[in-house]
C-alpha cells in the first residue's frame, strides 16, 4: 500500500512539472491516445501584465480535442484552457472541435508560449448532467471564432472576425504569434502594434510591423470573438 500511495504521488508531480515546462522537453498532447493527430500552434507573445488568448483549431471536420500541451520560453508563464460543462469529461463532450488557449506570464517581462493540440476523430457523444426542476440549466456553450492576418516586415495588416448569425458577441481579443519552430528573439514582438475595435458583433484587428522585423519570424495576428449562441 505504502509504495503504491509513493508511485502515485510521483505520478502526480511528473504531470505537475509537465504542466510548467520549457521549451526542449517531450510533449504529452498525444499521450495515451490512439489515432492522435499533432497540432502544434505558433509561439504567441504575453504580455508582462495582461493575458494572452489563441485559438487552436482540429484540422478538418471531424476530429475533437484529445489531449493538450504547451511549452514556454519561462517556467514563469502559466497556461490553461477553457472547457465547456458535461459528464463525464472525455473529448467531444468537454472538449470540442477547437480550445482556446490562456497564459500570463509572472515573470514581469514579455513571454512567449506554444499551444499544443492532440486531435482524435470523431467517435460520437457522452451525456450531460441534469439538474432538479427548481434551478435552470446554463444556457448553450459560448462558440470561439477566429480569423489569422500574415505580416511581413514594413507591412500594415487586418484581421476581421464576427459573431454569425443571432449570436451575441460577449467578448474578443486580438494575439500576436509567430509561426517558427523554435522561439522566437522576444524582440521582434515590440517591432509590431496592433490595435482592435469593436464594431457592433465584429471584431477588427489592424497590426503595423516595421522594417526591423525579421522575415524569418513569420508573424501572424489573430482576432478572436467569444460567441454566445
């Protein structure tokens, strides 16, 4: 009993030191999950103060999210997700075709981040939780929409996103990132600005890079919406 109550509490501080890992470790989005697709995401900029929000989507139609990971350039940026309410938790049911991704960064100073996705095909559904006749149920989950603009070095881009249809638009966020393998220098993120506006359920990004940003960087802006149906 004593060694099986010691294994599980190493179990345990593995997973919690896999949570804070920087970059050069192995990821585990595709741990223990058969027929696992690997989506890495770009390297996203945080702020020193604030949150920095991506969306990271499934490729195609018919896959959910599986498993999750990130890496850091700091054990100071802190990630999460967000999921949505339901029994038991398991893809499709918890997790859907898409996550968005959060992190802030403890560190005081601008940091970077990668979402990592493990996608599985789509295998059908699991219940949901009932609740009594004198309390009423949450209302549908909030969709996440979004919408990535290419910037090169000297260029002005614009990145537009909207609710559909009668959805009402609850919330956005505009993210800076770069599509590169490694991390990129956290220098080029003060060669781009980027402001947003919020036009009725529209969701416009405009981003300006100068000249010194390197081309090898390969920056991308994306304008994010927080949907509710």
């Amino acid at each position: 009993m004593r060694l099986r109550i010691a294994l599980s509490a190493f179990v345990a501080a593995l997973a919690a030191a896999a949570a804070f890992a920087p970059v050069g470790g192995a990821t585990n989005e595709c741990r223990g999950i058969q027929a696992c697709i690997r989506v890495p995401g770009p390297w996203v900029v945080v702020p020193p103060q604030g949150r920095a929000l991506y969306l990271l989507t499934c490729p195609g139609g018919r896959s959910v999210v599986g498993g999750l990971d990130a890496q850091v350039t700091s054990r100071d940026v802190r990630v999460s997700f967000d999921a949505r309410l339901g029994a038991p938790v398991q893809p499709g049911v918890t997790t859907t075709r898409y996550a968005l991704f959060s992190a802030v960064s403890l560190s005081g100073k601008v940091q970077a981040f990668q979402p990592l996705l493990g996608c599985v095909p789509v295998q059908g559904g699991g219940g949901r939780s009932t609740v009594s006749a004198s309390v009423s149920p949450p209302g549908q989950s909030l969709e996440y929409r979004s919408h990535v603009t290419i910037l090169s070095p000297g260029s002005v881009g614009f990145s537009r996103i909207s609710c559909q249809g009668k959805e009402k638009l609850v919330d956005s966020w505009s993210s800076l990132a770069f599509r590169t393998k490694l991390p990129p220098p956290l220098g080029n993120a003060t060669r781009v600005t980027t402001t947003k506006a919020v036009i009725g359920k529209r969701v416009i990004v405009t981003a300006t890079a100068s000249d010194g940003l390197s081309i090898d960087a390969h920056a991308i802006v994306q304008a994010g919406a927080e949907c509710a149906p």
